[in-house]
C-alpha cells in the first residue's frame, strides 16, 4: 500500500527511530486520514487511524469521531455498490 512518494518517508522515519530521533508527527496521519476519505480509500485511511490509535499525541474524541465517520462511510459505500 506504499506509494512511491510515500516510500522515501517510511524509510526516513525507520532511520531516524533506529537513530532514538524520531518524533511523532500526528498532524500528517490525521492530514493522511482526511485525504484517504476524500479519495475513498477507506482502507488506506483506516490504517492511517489505527496508526493514530495507536499514539499518544491525538486526543481520543477526535479518534473515535474518525472511526465513527470510516464506519458510515464503509456502510454508505458498500450500499452503494448494491
């Protein structure tokens, strides 16, 4: 699921946490997460707010509107494709 252009990051952020330099930046997966759904790439945006579950930095109403918000969409979208 690795786009080229998002390739270079992966290994930027694998070095600098092998480097003890990395610090989460949640305001790119939260950015990420928006642009999935505006793309409908539910699952590409799912795995960006599982990334963001999964840190410390985002405040948890906020995450569970996200799910809330990727959940309705699923539903709308496979309603869609009936």
């Amino acid at each position: 699921m690795i786009e080229k252009t998002d390739y270079s990051r992966v290994l930027v952020v694998i070095t600098q946490i092998v480097n003890g330099s990395y610090l989460f930046d949640e305001t790119y997966y939260v950015k990420a997460v928006y642009e999935c759904i505006s793309n409908r790439e539910l699952k590409k945006a799912r795995i960006y707010l599982n990334m963001l579950d999964c840190s410390n930095y985002v405040l948890d109403e906020l995450i569970m509107e996200l799910h809330k918000v990727l959940d309705a969409l699923e539903v709308s979208y496979q309603e869609e494709n009936n």
